[in-house]
C-alpha cells in the first residue's frame, strides 16, 4: 500500500484517499486552501440555512402586511400544515440522497410511490375484507407497500451495477413500467373501500391543543368536540410526520455512522479507489437501489392511510420537487459528498417557500419558477465548491 495507511472494515481495506473521498474529495494539488478558499466552502455549506431563516423572516413580515395583519406566518397550525406537506418530498428525496452521493440517479421514485400506494390499499382492503383486524391490516399493507417497492428498487440495482445500464436510463424505464403496473392493478382508477378506521392512522396527532376557555392538551386521543372548540383545535405532530421523522433518524445514521454510510460516500468520491478497496460494490449499488425505492413505498403507504384511498398517480408530481430538495440542501450532483440532514433543510425550504408565496396570494406558477432559480443558485454553489476542492465536474455517472 502507498504511503497512506489502510483502514480495516472487516475484510476490507479502505485506504486514506477513499476515505478522503468520502470526505468531499481531494483538496486540489497543493492540498492547501487559503482563506479565502476556506470562507467559500464554509458560506457554501450553511447558505441553505441562511436562506432558510431569511425566508422565514420575510414571510414572518409580509404576510400580516399583506393581510392587514389578520393572518399570521407564525403559527402552530401553519407550522404543522408545512411538517404534513413535506412528508413525501422528504422521504422521496432521503432514498435520493444516497443514490446522489453516490453520482446516481433514480427517475423512479414517483411511479414506485404510487404503485406502493396502490399495493398498500389493495393489501389492506383484502386482509380486512378476510377478517383480519384493522391494525394488523395496516401492517400487512406496510409490508405490500414497502416491499413491493424495494422490489423495484432490486430490479434497478441489479441492472446498472451487473449490466452497466446508466442510471438515467434504467430508472426512467423503470418509471415507466411501474407507472403502467400501477394502473393495471388500481384499474385505472383510485383504490377505494379501505376501512374508514386507517384514517385516523393518517391523519390524527400525538397531542391535540384547545386554546381558550374550555379548551385543554390531549394526548394521543383526539378530543370529541365540534363547534367553536373545533375551529380552535390545533394538531401537534401527526402520526405520518413522527414517522418520517423516525426514518430521517434512521437514515441519518445509517449514512454517517455506519460502514454502509462510509461506502456510500467512496463510491460517490472515487469508484475505480472503491473498487481497488475491496468494496463489494455491486451488493451496494443495488442496496441503495433498494433502499431508494422502499423510502418512496413508505411514502405511499402513509399517502394512503392519510387519504383511506391508494392513487396510482399520488407521486407523479412529486419526483422533480424531491431531487429539487436534495440539490437545495447541498447534495453534489458529482457525488461524495452530502448530508441527510440537507436534505432535510431543502424539503423545508420548498415548503416554507410554497406555504409563503400562497399566503401572499402569489399565482401559483411563480412557486415553479422561484423554485427553480433556488435549484440553478444550488447547483452553481455546488459547482463553485467543486472547483475550490479540486474535484471535476460532472452529473450522473452510473
């Protein structure tokens, strides 16, 4: 081994350049940044942030101007519409990190959720139908859902990194394979006749909050109220956002607290260095592959318990806004490099901004065209970084 020192996982050896590609890649030649150089890369890494909380304070300042002060930009309502409304882009785009960090691409996604939403119904509406009670009903149409998906995600893998497809290629033909078998199995059109009871798994809260007089904090059981006590009633924390929030968790360490994660980054960093590593890396191609697609089936089962229906075009829409977030929370397009928790930031951001320009009666076609100068700004920023750290430009690689 060269004069870097080997790092042993197990039976493989990770050398310090692989290491240091998962890093963020090579720091150019001399190895030295300058402080200028420094400054860059820091502003680069946390303007997503920065943007963030400008926003935020923009619309915490506009809205009330604009409404004669009857609405307000800050409230816990508000708040919790946002956490519900990035909950597929979210869990869309944490499959999509991985696959990014890796230099991939999965067109998938989208089609994969709603196929999920549509198994997920049909499993559901069946085990009842048989008898089954209604939560172990849930978990079989969990278990469709997701596992339909990952089977997806198998097929993805398995062709790029056994038969050398490109990514773009195999994941839009992919698209539009499971796009056709959602509307085969849904037949054309929504899968209804779900037990009314998965509705609550959807769509009730772990604390309920009544401000005022006759009002109160209730704790995993939505009050019976209706009236003025209703209009009042603010939810906190809805069951799908608390299971997102378990798979971000578990998304975050499984990227950067596990060997997993450090061989995601290789391969993204340098994947010929990978390969001379003894990274098994097809097993992990196909892996992220998989892991992709299960994160879009957990977004279509939970889409279905929120509408007690399964759509089969539920995530068609969804796709672009997800890569959107990833590239926003500073996920390299040339790979290696990218964090969970950007991710994360960049959902937000497009739902903050969304939720904002609406309050501000903003047509809806200005969101499009906002979001895609955030997207433009992000990548420039990337490229920017890239070039400071001395590591070549590029997209997709496989």
């Amino acid at each position: 081994m060269p004069k870097a020192q080997g790092k042993i996982q197990g039976t493989e050896i990770v050398t310090e350049r692989t290491v240091r590609a998962a890093r963020g890649g090579d720091v150019a030649a001399s190895g030295v940044l300058t402080p200028a150089q420094r400054a860059a890369i820091f502003l680069s890494r946390i303007w997503a942030w920065v943007f963030l909380g400008l926003m935020v304070l923009f619309f915490v300042v506009a809205v009330p101007l604009t409404s004669g002060g009857s609405v307000n930009f800050l409230t816990n309502r508000n708040f919790q519409n946002i956490l519900v409304a990035i909950v597929p882009v979210l869990l869309l785009g944490l499959g999509q990190t991985f696959v990014i960090i890796t230099a991939g691409i999965d067109l998938s996604v989208g089609w994969v959720m709603s196929l999920a939403s549509v198994l997920s119904a049909l499993a559901i509406r069946g085990s009842f139908n048989s008898g089954l009670p209604l939560f172990p009903s849930v978990l079989v149409g969990f278990a469709a859902g997701v596992g339909g998906a990952a089977a997806v995600g198998f097929v993805n893998g398995v062709v790029i990194s056994k038969l050398k497809v490109p990514a773009f290629i195999v994941t839009l033909g992919t698209s539009f394979i499971v796009r056709g078998a959602a509307y085969l199995m849904s037949e054309n059109t929504t899968v209804i006749g779900l037990p009314e009871g998965i509705r609550a798994y959807g769509n009730d809260a772990l604390i309920y909050y009544i401000g005022g007089d006759g009002g109160g904090l209730y704790f995993l059981q939505r009050p019976e109220v209706g009236g003025e006590l209703l209009r009042r009633m603010d939810i906190v924390l809805p069951y799908p956002v608390i299971v997102t929030a378990f798979v971000v968790a578990w998304a975050m360490f499984l990227l950067h607290r596990t060997q997993f994660g450090r061989h995601t980054y290789a391969l993204g960093g340098s994947m010929d260095a990978a390969v001379r590593s003894g990274i098994p890396v097809d097993r992990r191609i196909i892996m992220l592959y998989m892991l992709s697609a299960a994160t879009s089936g957990v977004a279509g089962c939970l889409s279905t318990l929120r509408f007690t229906a399964g759509s089969s075009v539920i995530g068609d829409p969804l796709l672009l806004s997800s890569i959107a977030a990833v590239i926003i929370g500073g996920v390299s397009m040339s790979g290696g490099s990218g964090t969970v928790i950007g991710t994360v930031i960049g959902a937000l951001i497009i739902a903050v901004l969304t939720t904002g320009l609406v309050m501000l009666n903003v047509d809806a076609f200005w969101q499009f065209i906002v979001i895609g100068a955030v997207v433009i700004v992000a990548v420039l920023i990337d490229q920017s970084r890239d070039l400071i750290m001395g590591r070549p430009k590029g997209g997709i690689r496989r």
